[in-house]
C-alpha cells in the first residue's frame, strides 16, 4: 500500500523521484525512493516522516487504502501530451477526487449518482442531439440554454475542478 500511494502522492504533486529526494534533504536516494514505490523496500520511520512531511501529509495517509475507485473513460488531449504529464494528470484528479468523497461523506452529503454513460452511445452526430435531450429531460433542464454548465452538473452530483497541468491536457472524465 506504502508504495502505490507514495507514487500516486509525488506524481499529484507533480515531482520527479529525484526532486523528492532533494526535498528530504538527500536522506535517501531516487533509487530508495523507486524500490519503495515498487514496494521492494519499506522507508525507516525517520525515513516516512520526512517523505510525508516534503508531501505535506500525515504519515498515516500512506497506510491508508484509497476511499474510491477511479477509472478514465475518455481524455480531451493533444498527441504530444507525454505519458509522464498524463499520469500526473491522473494522480491529480485521483486525488482531487478522494478529497471530494472524503468530505461529502464527512457532511453526510449523498453518494453521487454515476452518469449513465452506458446507455449513452454515439455512433452519428444525430445520436449527439437525441442523448442530450434524453439527459435534459431526466434532469428536468427545459430547453433554454444553460447558464452555468459547472453548477448544473455540480447539482447532479457530478464533480467539476480545475488542475495544474500541461497546456497539452484540456479535460478528463
């Protein structure tokens, strides 16, 4: 578990395994820090403290099992986006995420409703227009233009936030 969050953690955090290192002041090296990830070694507890403190969490958070699970359906992206940024951007939002779940069950606010993608298949621009009026209907929006995209969606349990990221990256889902 240490070494699945650990990864997850500096990539959201946008850090190269050597850039962690020099955040821990040299206490060990890239190559310490990839056998940890890899779950090959476990850090010294002087070791972990130092790690969560450059990562500004408690130690415990690496002995935590993630809350949710989260899978990628579709990316808006340019070719040129490189494997590294996307996986950032993905830790990112993983994180992001886990925050959100974290503190609406912490408020008692309900689970969120998934989108039902699956009944939504496009196959022709015409299946586009049938699908969204399908949606508004369901979600009761008339056919007036929507006003605040980001609020309605929020209304519907959906989460929308923003991320640091590569000018390559334009959204995920």
């Amino acid at each position: 578990m240490f070494g699945k969050r650990l990864m997850q953690l500096r990539l959201a955090r946008k850090l190269s395994l050597e850039d962690l290192s020099i955040s821990i002041g040299g206490l060990v090296t890239k190559q310490s820090l990839s056998k940890y990830e890899l779950g090959k070694s476990q850090p010294s507890a002087l070791v972990l403290a130092k790690i969560a403190a450059a990562l500004d969490v408690k130690a415990s958070y690496f002995m935590s099992e993630p809350t949710i699970s989260v899978k990628f359906v579709a990316y808006r992206k340019s070719a040129s986006l490189l494997n590294s940024e996307q996986k950032q951007v993905e830790q990112s939002v993983t994180l992001a995420l886990e925050d959100r779940v974290r503190v609406q069950t912490l408020i008692g606010d309900p689970a969120m409703e998934p989108l039902p993608l699956a009944r939504f298949k496009v196959k022709s621009m015409g299946d586009t227009e049938i699908h969204a009026q399908s949606l508004r209907k369901a979600w009761e929006l008339g056919s007036d233009p929507i006003a605040n995209v980001t609020a309605m969606l929020e209304d519907h349990r959906l989460c929308v936030f923003g991320i640091g990221a590569s000018p390559k990256f334009d959204g995920i889902s």
